[in-house]
C-alpha cells in the first residue's frame, strides 16, 4: 500500500468498471488515446474510501470517485475526483449515472433527437449504454426496439426494461426479425456495436435518419479497415457525415441568389463555363460530361 505525499490522498477502491473502451487501450493502434504501456496499471474507472489525505478538499471516511485503475488501493492527487454522496448507491456512479449514463443520454437527446412516434433502435440494449437509450427514447415517446444477444437478455429488455421490442442479432435471419419489429423503418440508430448488426438496420433506415456513431465493439479486435468508410474514424473523429438532396433546401433559394448573386458581381466568384453549340451535340456532350470531357459548367447553345 502505498503512502501518500503532501498533496494527495490514498484511496481504498471499492468498485471497479469495466468498459469497452479499454480494448483499446491494449493496442498501440493509432487512436484518440494513448495506449495502457507493459507494466503501468490498466485504466478504470474506480469508486473507494478516502483511507488518508495529505489534500485540503479530502478527509479520510470521504466516498469518491476516481479513475483509480485495475488495482486494490489509488493515489491521486484530486485531479478528477469527485465526492459521492455516501447514502446513495455509490457504484451508480461508474454507470446509469455516470460516464456510460451520460454517453446514452448525449448521444440519443444531442445527435439521435428522437421525436414522439419515431422508431428508435439500439444494440447492446441490455447493456450499460443500450438499455438507457431504449428508455429515454421511450420517456421521449418513441418506439424502442433494442438488438441483443440470446432468448435471457431479449425477454430481460422487453419485460423488464419496458422496450417495445427486441430482436436476438445471434437467431438466424436477424435483417427480417429487424424488419418485422420495425415496420415504419428507424428513425433514430444509436449505433453501439457495428458489424453484421449494422449491415441489418441499414436497409431500414427512413428519409432523415439520424445515427449517432457511439460504439463498433463488434469490430475492436479487427486487425485490418473493413471494406466501406471507416465508422471507427466517424466515431474517434467526431465526423459529421449527411447526405442531402438540394431539393431538401428549396427554402434557402432566395438567400442563395441574393448573397452568391452579390459575390458574382464583385468579382468574389469566378465561373467558368463550357459551351458547347447546336443542340444535335447535346448527346455527345452528355457522354463527354460523364469522362471529365467538360471544363466548367456544361451548357448547349441551341440558337
Ligand atoms: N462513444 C463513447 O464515448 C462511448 C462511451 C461508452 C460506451 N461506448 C460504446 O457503447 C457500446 C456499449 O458499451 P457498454 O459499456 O454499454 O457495454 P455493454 O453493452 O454493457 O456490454 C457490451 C455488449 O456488447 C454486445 N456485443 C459484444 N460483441 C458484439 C458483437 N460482435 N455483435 C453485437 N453485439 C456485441 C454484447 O451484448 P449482446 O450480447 O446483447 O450482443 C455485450 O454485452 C460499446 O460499443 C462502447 O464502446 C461509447
């Protein structure tokens, strides 16, 4: 055990998480975190007592939480530890009210934004994340059908959890049980493992879905990109990826004209267009716009 020096406290830690995030930490991958090195302590976060404290903000006897790591007893010198109230359920901190709690709650109210009525679909839906995501979503009135792994933990999230459905992504035919519990589509796909799961809600996907990038633990142990964009970059990254049909933006056409046509005429905006003459080279022209044969914006002169 080891002592603390001035400035720190010692704490004896009494709960311990275990989160997906820490595969990651075991390869030297490229990634937004650096890797746990052979020999230092693996990364958790912790719950313990407070036994000795050489900082003003911590007596012995305090409940707080840390990122104290894989082993018996932390020091720290208080950066990032919080007191608990030591009445409530401390653990809770280390889950449904902490850091996976609040990936649920950010990800489905910011990015997924789910709306009365809607369809919203999760996996690892009877796990730490998923099985709040299900239940915001169904507090926000919307349909809540989660995806997870065996006969116990599909009847757990619907009869216990209060899900609207849940499909076993380990029966056979997972996309047609996905598409007969979800017959107006998804609107909302908080995406939590990736993999062959993604592969069946993507089909179902309605006009103006939102899918926050949350988890691919399906693919942490890859040892090579899957073929298609990288969704482990769209979720390390924060990327920001929506497709779009201008149509959609008809609305902004006035401003559109008004500011762009304002930059055209002062010479902001430069155009370049590629004329091509008489309407009988129309199909040609066509052919050639396909190849890269244009330069600029393709026009037929017809008189
Ligand atoms: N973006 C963030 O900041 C953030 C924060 C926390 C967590 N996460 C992510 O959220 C996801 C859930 O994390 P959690 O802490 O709530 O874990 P969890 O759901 O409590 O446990 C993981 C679950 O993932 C499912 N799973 C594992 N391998 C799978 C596979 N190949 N295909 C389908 N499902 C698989 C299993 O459930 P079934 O048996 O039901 O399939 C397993 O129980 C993870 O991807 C995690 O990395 C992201």
């Amino acid at each position: 055990v080891p002592e603390p020096r001035d400035g720190q406290i010692l704490v004896r830690q009494t709960w311990m998480s275990l989160d997906p995030y820490m595969r990651g930490r075991m390869s030297d991958a490229p990634s937004y975190a650096r890797p746990v090195g052979v020999g230092e302590v693996m990364v958790a976060g912790t719950v313990g007592e407070v036994t000795a404290s050489h900082h003003p903000d911590f007596g012995a006897g305090d409940i707080v939480q840390l990122y104290g790591g894989w082993q018996d007893y932390a020091l720290s010198n208080g950066n990032g530890v919080r007191k608990l109230d030591p009445a409530a359920a401390p653990q809770h901190a280390l889950g449904v009210l902490g850091m996976p709690g609040l990936t649920a709650y950010a990800g489905l109210l910011e990015i997924g934004k789910p709306r009365a009525g809607e369809t919203v679909v999760v996996a690892a839906a009877s796990g730490a994340v998923g099985s709040l995501v299900g239940q915001i979503a169904r507090i926000k009135g919307a349909r809540a059908v989660g995806i997870a792994g065996g006969a116990k933990k599909v009847a757990h999230v619907k009869e216990v959890l209060g899900f609207d459905d849940c499909v076993d992504h380990r029966a056979p035919d997972l996309p047609g049980a996905l598409a007969r519990a979800c017959p107006k589509g998804i609107d909302v796909y908080f995406e939590n493992v990736g993999g062959a799961v993604q592969a069946a809600v993507w089909p179902l996907l309605n006009e103006m879905a939102r899918v926050p990038v949350c988890g691919l633990i399906a693919q942490y142990s890859d040892e090579a990109p899957r073929p298609g964009p990288d969704f482990l970059s769209i979720l390390r990254k924060h990327l920001t990826v929506r497709g779009f049909l201008v149509g959609h933006f008809a609305g902004l056409a006035v401003d559109f004209r008004r500011e762009v046509g304002g930059w055209l005429a002062a010479g902001r905006i430069k155009y370049q267009e590629d004329v091509v003459e008489g309407l009988e080279r129309a199909p040609q022209a066509f052919l050639g716009l396909l190849k890269g044969a244009n330069f600029g914006k393709l026009l037929v002169k017809i008189a």
